[in-house]
C-alpha cells in the first residue's frame, strides 16, 4: 500500500481567465488572482501584501503621530518611518511575485478552440468547378 499524496497537477484555466487573474493580482490584491487561477501559492502572497501593507500603514500613522505631537515634521529618520519603509518593500515584493505568478498562468492558459468553419467558407477556398 502507498501512503504517499499524489502531486494534483494545477487546474488548467483559459486565456480570458488569466487575464482577469493577472488584473486582480496587480489592481487588487496581489494573491488574489493567483487563487483564482487555482494555485495555492496565492495564500503566502495575499499575506505578504497585508502584512506589509498593515506595517506601511501603522508606520505611517506613527510618523503622522511624531508630526502632530511635536508640532513640526520630524527631520530624522524614525523608528516608524523605517517600520512603513519595510511594509512597502513587503507589499511591493509580493506584488512583483504575483506577477510572476501571473505570467505563470497566461503561458499555462490554454487557448480557446477555433470556431469551425461553415461549409460556406470551406467552399470558398475550393476552386471553382468545370
């Protein structure tokens, strides 16, 4: 008897399906579309994206908040401007990820059949008869 898992190989999506992974990664979440496009690498990028965006967001408020209780905008190079500098670096490597994962999905993407063609335009290519 076999106890090992037997690797899935990741859903095949099409070329409009990609697409709209590929915008959800780069204007929404980045994560997202890589969910939706069925890989579950998405999970570790979503949470890069918030975790960083939560550290640039509360750096900045903190920053915001030496502004406002010294009356004047703070000169050096503080605690909480370093904490939103790496948020942002977070959320951008997670974003640049997504779109790796994203070219991933279009060169995976199968391309839609070809419509047949009618029997009037196969007739078309036929030379005429005698």
């Amino acid at each position: 008897m076999k106890t090992s898992s037997v690797k899935l190989a990741p859903p095949t999506i099409d070329k409009p399906t990609a697409w709209a992974c590929a915008l959800t990664n780069a204007a929404t979440l980045p994560g997202l579309g890589t969910l939706v496009g069925g890989r579950r690498v998405g999970f570790a990028q979503a949470a890069c994206a918030l975790v960083g965006f939560g550290l640039s967001l509360g750096g900045l408020l903190g920053h915001l908040r030496v502004w406002y209780d010294t009356g004047e905008m703070p000169r050096e190079f503080t605690a909480s401007l370093a904490v939103a500098l790496v948020g942002l670096g977070l959320f951008g490597f997670a974003w640049l990820w997504a779109l790796a994962s994203s070219i991933r999905l279009h060169r995976q993407a199968s391309r839609p059949p070809l419509a047949p063609e009618s029997d009037d335009a196969a007739a078309s290519h036929l030379p005429p008869r005698l």
